[in-house]
C-alpha cells in the first residue's frame, strides 16, 4: 500500500501556468489534476457541505484509482464543537456516500479554541460508519495527554500529524496502522515553499511509524504561488529515493507561458 501524495484543494487561480495548461477552462481543472495525482483532499467541505449529488458527480469525473479525502464540516467542528455529533455526522457520511469507491479519510480538524474533551472525542468518533477512516486534527495543546491518544487508538483514528513552518506541531503519535500528515506552510527562502531538507526529515519521520505497506495520506496545504503543487512532487521524488512507494504525482510540469513581470 502506498504514501498518498497529494493537495488540499484543486481550484486555485495562481495554479494556472503551474499545474494547469493557461487555455485549459476551470471545468476541467479536476480532471487534469488527476491525471497528475491520485488524491486530494476537498477542502471546500469545511466551508460549504456539497450535495450528494456533487461528490457523485467527481466521482466519474476521476479515474478509478482516485482517492478522495473529506475535511468535515465546520457545523460538526466548530459550530457545534462536537456536540450532539450523530445528525451532522450521519449527514456529512450520507452526502460524501456519493464519492462511493473514492472515498478516502474523513478529516476533522478542530477549532484553536476547543481545548480537550475525550469524552466528547470518543462519543463524535462512535457515530462514524465501521470501517470509515477518520482523521483527527486538534489544534489546542490541551489535547496531548494519554486519555486523548487512548480515544484515537481505540477507534483506529489516526492522529492528524500537522506542520506549520517547517515543524510539527503536534506529537508524532501514531494511533492506527494509516496515518494522514498536513503541510501548512514551509519557511524556505520562497515562502510558502518547503525546502529539500525539511521534506526529507518528514519522510523520515514516516518511515520510522509505518512500513511501506501501510497507507498513508499526505496533503500540502501551502497553495499560494503553485507551492502545494511543487512541493508535493518534491516530497514524492524524496520520499521515492528513501524506497518508499508513491502514488502518481508529476515527474515534472509541462512548461507554460512566462509571468507577467512586476
């Protein structure tokens, strides 16, 4: 089983010239990303929960190998905080059933301000279908301590490992046999980009929790400027030397017409 390697997101204008052919209209955007990647995680969920309809509808608009990761809902994270979890939960599940074979880890990342509750966790986590991954991003301190990690482990979610600037931002706990890691933002000289040695101390990190034949999603966060695009297949190529095996992501960009000076 593979290391997914992929964006979060694939509708950025500042993609155009980059990832994206300049006459290629945004329709069609989807289908060209995956043509370079196997995955993606949506975003746009968290804003705006898209109907059943439309994740059917990026279903057959993506080959079959494509995997599809879903950040919830901000009513579920941070409207509701967690709170009487089973009809928003059991509406997110029912609306992205649509993606059918696609579907990949379900994505909460809580809000900065919801310190640790494993209780409220582990209620959340029960009303989630057997079998569906879910991936858990909280972003308070409060939320390292065993009783959290134990709720992870004892539901197969997997600790969403988080980098801001070049660094993690949470324990590298690893609480089920997949694991998912997030890139928000590098601090090479090209900010938002990542450099070279920060990318191969990720995959490091990697290699040490899990065996090559465990899944693992990765998404780069870090859009602006077409960063997410080159950093991911920088970190593939990287994570490709070092013997881990990769899903598709560019060996490189067709060239495009030259930017505007400013």
């Amino acid at each position: 089983m593979p290391l997914f390697v992929g964006t979060s997101g694939w509708q950025y204008k500042d993609w155009r010239d980059v990832l994206y052919p300049p006459a290629l209209p945004t329709t069609r955007w989807l289908e060209e990303y995956a043509t370079h990647f196997t995955t993606v995680e949506i975003n746009n969920a968290f804003y705006r929960l898209p109907t059943r309809d439309t994740f059917a509808r990026w279903r057959t608009r993506t080959p079959p190998d494509f995997v599809i990761a879903v950040k919830a809902s901000r009513f579920l994270t941070h409207i509701k905080r967690l709170r009487d979890p089973e009809e928003p939960v059991h509406r997110l599940m029912t609306h992205a059933a649509g993606l059918g074979d696609r579907l990949g880890p379900v994505l909460l990342q809580l809000p900065p301000t919801l310190r640790a509750d494993p209780a409220l966790l582990d209620a959340c986590l029960s009303h989630f279908p057997t079998g569906t991954r879910v991936a858990v991003e909280p972003r308070h301190e409060s939320w390292w301590t065993p009783a959290v990690r134990e709720v992870l482990t004892a539901h197969a979610a997997a600790l969403c490992w988080a980098d801001v600037l070049s660094r993690p931002v949470t324990p590298l706990w690893r609480t089920a046999d997949w694991g998912y890691v997030r890139f928000h933002s590098g601090r090479a000289r090209r900010r938002p980009h990542y450099g070279r040695q920060s990318l191969s101390s990720w995959v490091h990190r990697i290699a040490e929790a899990w065996p090559d034949e465990s899944d693992v999603y990765a998404y780069f966060n870090n859009d602006p400027q077409g960063a997410a695009v080159l950093d991911a297949m920088l970190f593939a190529r990287t994570a490709r030397a070092a013997g881990r095996t990769v899903t598709r992501t560019p060996h490189h960009l067709p060239p495009m017409r030259p930017r505007p000076s400013r």
